[in-house]
C-alpha cells in the first residue's frame, strides 16, 4: 500500500508552482477516499501525558521538504487543563503517524485576549515559510461571553518549541457582519509568492448558525487587512443538489499547481469545492455535487433531516488539501467514527469506542510534463536541481527565448538575488544564499513571465 500511495516520492510545499498559462491545471480537482487509509490509527509513542487518544480534530498537514516528513498539526482534548490544546506530530509516509506527539500550546498559557483566560483552541492552520520556520493559526475563545477571534503561534527552531504572537488575537471581529456574529474563527492561510502576501480565509458563523467566508491579507502574516466588501463567499440559502443551505464550514484554500485557487469546504458531513481566479470571486462546481460524501450504503449515515446533530455520525470534515508535483491531488480531512466513547451513537453491531480520527482521500489533477508524447512541448518552465545546492539551471518550454532576467525573494519579499541580459541555456550560482525557500520571477524580452519556488539546500 505504501510503495503505491508513495511511489513518486516526496511532497513539495503548497507554494506557488508555475503560473506560465492563465488557466488552472484542474478547476475542480476529483478525489476519492483511499481504501485501507479510512480512517488512519495514529499509534503516538508515547502517547502524551492527559491527552485523549481518541479526539483529533481539524487537521492541517504540510509536507517538510527539508526534514523529509509529513507534519500534521490539529486540536484535542487535554484530560488535565480540561481544555483544548494544540498537538503536532510527524510521519514518514503520511499513512503511519507513529512520531512523538507534541502538545505545542496550552490554552491556560496563551496571554489573555482580554476575556479571561482562554478556555479553547481549535482549527489549526498550518504552513513553513522555510527550512526553520513554521506559523500555525488557530481559533481561539472562552466559554464565558464568547468572541471567537484568530490567534498564531510561531516556531522558528525546526518545529520544536512554539510561542505565541504577542500581540495575539491578529484577527478579530470588526466589519459589521462579524461584530453581529460569534466572531471570526476557522482559518485557512497560504502565502502567494506572486503577490509577496500572506492571504487568509475564514468562517464567520451567526447566532442562527448561518457560515459565511470572509478574506483578509498580509504582508508579513501578522497584521491582516480585511478585504472591504466581504464575505467572498456565502452559502446557499436553499438546498442544491447534495448541498445544504446555511453551511461553509472549516474552509481550506490551496493554490492551482498552475493558476487560481481552490477552496474546499464542509457542509453536512461532506466535503465540497469552489474555484476562483482571484480568491474573491468564486464559483461552485457544478452540479452542487460533495468531493466526499459519507457512504452512501452505510446504516448508520447521519440523519438527512437533522444536519446540525451528531447522532449515528459517519462523516467527513475539516479538508487539508496537497497538490504533488506529478499530478496527484491528497486531501486529509477528519472522519468521524461512530462510538460509545466519541461523537454519534454505536450503530447495530458496531462496538468499541468512536471519536475523531484522520482520513484520507486521493486522486489526479493534472498531466505531468514527463507524460507527454515526444510531439508535445511541454508546459512547465524547469528549475533543477531543485532544491539545488551551489548552482541551478533553467529550461524553458517550447522554443527558448533570446533573453531574459531573473529575481530571486525569499519568503518575506527580500530581493536575494537579481540577473538581467541573460540567455539560455543558463547556469546561475546561490553564491552565499543561505539555505531556504525562494520565489523566482522570470521574465523573457519577449514577455512571457514565470514564476515558481526554488528550494536552497546546504550539505
């Protein structure tokens, strides 16, 4: 099973690919739960102190490309604060999560946000801005008076210790569509090395339980501007298709390997998708139709009536979505096990303990360059090695241009490297560049533009 699901190799980071051509390698990306992988045991060794083993919720995976491992950041239940908690863990597979188990944030200890001490955490979103550094946002509130608002917590030694922003919440309640709200919760956040800006969306949810989608960006992920005529996305107000009025729940956006965004959400235990070109306007798929549905043959499915209440639950949410460079669309997403002991009813003949576990959906996007027929050009401007050490060369598809120049940024914009006048073929070295993730911009004199990530690694 491992050697199949795995066969390609690593993982790169959901950063920007290439954006040569204006259209989107697969608008609305099909993906189907993985059979043996549905849901994933973790076995944690060992299993931290207080922590319950059957809760996992709103996952959020990424793949190191410089460790080599899978990190999947989610909330649970911690038996002694008696509150929510931030855990992380590690996998060399994405199918084994046998890593140590961290608890990285204890509500108890997050600086008040002026209610009090806090009483959860939940919705992680996680993402590695280089080899060192790692941001994970979350959902933050109490229970007395609440006001759901958005903390972040930093790591920048390698993912081991973790401290949270001191000027946490970096997102809270302002436009009148919040204020009237629970408040601002839910976050999905990307860093778009076109724009040199972090974006975030989030779910805003009213006290009739209506969830909407709001969008704000950044330039350095910690002082957010909201965009002026949210929400960008809004849920439909009668039932279509599959598709239950009032829900866009635990939203994730990830970029197109190609152009445009993706943005996958829940709603009544299933999952569904939208595109955009922008990340403001967007457009269902068509045909109102989930990405993944609780089974259709099961007997225990939830109620089609009573959407708002776990009962017999065997359901889907929470999607964390990774596009690998040949091709294949993962989502992670949290499944939810019927149980004595966790969310729904056992249902007959089923015994033992339920909760919430981590699932695992897969499918294609697109056609990789390697695949095409010796007629074809292919699509994709290469860098390589990548990640490269001392040097790197460019290759450009189709026909070479007569010139072109070249920037190199790191992730917070920072120029790093600069060439103009150049012609291929081309050999570039990092000189004294040190390791990490850049975005390149390539523009040729005939104005065809790329752009695209180079990974930096010292031996």
């Amino acid at each position: 099973m491992k050697s199949f699901f795995f066969a390609s190799g690593i993982f790169l980071l959901i950063t920007l690919q290439i954006r040569a051509q204006q259209e989107p390698a697969c608008r609305y990306p099909q993906v189907d739960i993985l059979s043996g992988a549905d849901p994933i045991y973790p076995s944690w060794t060992p299993i931290a102190p207080c922590a319950n083993d059957k809760t996992l919720w709103d996952p959020s995976v990424l793949w190191d490309d410089y460790a080599q491992v899978y990190r999947l950041f989610f909330t649970r239940w911690n038996g002694c604060t008696q509150h929510m908690h931030i855990y992380t863990t590690e996998s060399a597979d994405g199918l084994t999560w046998d890593g140590e188990l961290h608890d990285i944030h204890d509500p108890t200890k997050e600086p008040s946000w002026g209610q009090g001490i806090m009483n959860n955490f939940e919705t992680t979103s996680a993402i590695q801005l280089n080899d060192s550094t790692f941001y994970v946002y979350f959902l933050g509130y109490t229970h007395i008076n609440r006001v759901d608002r958005i903390g972040l917590i930093i790591s920048t030694d390698y993912g081991q210790t973790y401290s949270p922003y001191y000027k946490n919440p970096v997102l809270k309640p302002t436009q009148a569509w919040e204020t009237s709200a629970i408040g601002v919760k839910e976050p999905s956040v990307i860093y778009d090395a076109t724009d040199s800006l972090f974006k975030m969306w989030y779910n805003v949810t009213t006290y009739t339980k209506i969830t909407s989608v709001g969008y704000a960006t950044s330039p350095d992920g910690k002082n957010w501007t909201k965009y002026p005529d949210n929400p960008v996305f809004l849920p439909l107000t009668e039932r279509i298709g599959e598709e239950w009025p009032g829900e866009v729940n635990h939203v994730n956006v990830v970029q197109d390997p190609v152009y445009g965004y993706h943005l996958f959400y829940a709603n009544h235990f299933a999952i569904f998708q939208a595109y955009s070109p922008d990340g403001i306007e967007w457009t269902r798929e068509p045909g109102y139709y989930p990405q993944i549905m609780y089974h259709y043959d099961s007997a225990y499915r939830p109620c089609p009536t009573c959407p708002w209440v776990f009962d017999s639950l065997d359901a889907y949410g929470s999607p964390s979505m990774i596009f690998k460079d040949n091709g294949e669309a993962f989502m992670f997403l949290m499944r939810t096990i019927p149980g004595a002991y966790g969310y729904g009813k056992n249902p007959p003949g089923v015994i033992g303990p339920g909760g919430m576990m981590l699932g695992l959906a897969t499918g294609i996007c697109f056609t990789p360059v390697g695949t095409n027929t010796p007629e074809e050009k292919p699509r994709k401007l290469t860098i390589y090695p990548n990640p490269a050490g001392t040097y790197f060369n460019i290759g450009f598809p189709g026909e070479a241009p007569d010139g072109f120049s070249i920037t190199l940024r790191d992730v917070f914009g920072n120029r790093v490297l600069e060439k103009h006048g150049l012609s291929p073929p081309v050999s570039l070295s990092t000189g004294s560049i040190p390791t990490g993730v850049y975005l390149y911009e390539i523009q040729t004199n005939n104005n065809r533009r790329f752009s695209g990530r180079l990974v930096i690694k010292r031996l």
